[in-house]
C-alpha cells in the first residue's frame, strides 16, 4: 500500500519538474521572440508562427497551457510590449505595475 502512494507521489513529482521544464521553454520562445522584435520587428508574428507550429502546440499542451488562439493572441501581446520575460517576472516590475494602476485610478 506504501509502496504505491510513494510511487504516486513520485510520478507526480516528475510530472511537475517536466510541466515546469516545458514552461521554461515557453519562456525562452518569448524572449527569443522579443530579441526578434527589436531587431527585426516581427516578433509577434514569429510567436504567433510557433504557438501554431506542431511543435509550439505541443510544447505548450506540455507547460500545461491549452493553445488556442485566445493563448496565441495573449503571447502576441506579451511579445509586442518587449518587457523580457525576466524582467516581467520580477517583484519589482510587479510592484511598479501595481503603482502606475494606482495611480492611474486616482487620476481617473
């Protein structure tokens, strides 16, 4: 019976460590895909050109999110801020988001 819950808990474990693995890959498509848009000034379409590819659906499917073209649009948009995906990940560039909508509302 213990033997089973372990192996359950390990197989989970695994599953997790691959979904994140994928989900750095994905990361790397965006920023790969923002260097594109500041030097040549197609990154959104080569995103929206590899979350449509085979491979893209599948590595996406694999990071744990269902790519549709809702997905593909929001990674259009994402790639066309040019914010790095390091940078957008931050606390920082959280809590300076957070203020500039504060102040926003205020001024409003």
């Amino acid at each position: 019976m213990f033997d089973f819950v372990d192996g359950a808990a390990f197989n989970h474990e695994q599953g997790q460590r691959a979904r994140k693995l994928f989900a750095a890959v994905v990361l790397a498509a965006l920023d790969d895909a923002i260097a594109d848009d500041k030097k040549y000034g197609n990154g959104p379409d080569q995103i929206a050109r590899w979350a449509r590819s085979r491979d893209g659906r599948e590595v996406l499917s694999c990071a744990g999110i269902d790519p549709n073209e809702r997905v593909v649009s929001g990674l259009m948009e994402f790639v066309a801020k040019g914010v790095r995906t390091s940078v957008a990940l931050s606390r920082e560039e959280s809590e300076r988001r957070q203020q500039q909508q504060l102040l926003e509302q205020q001024a409003a």
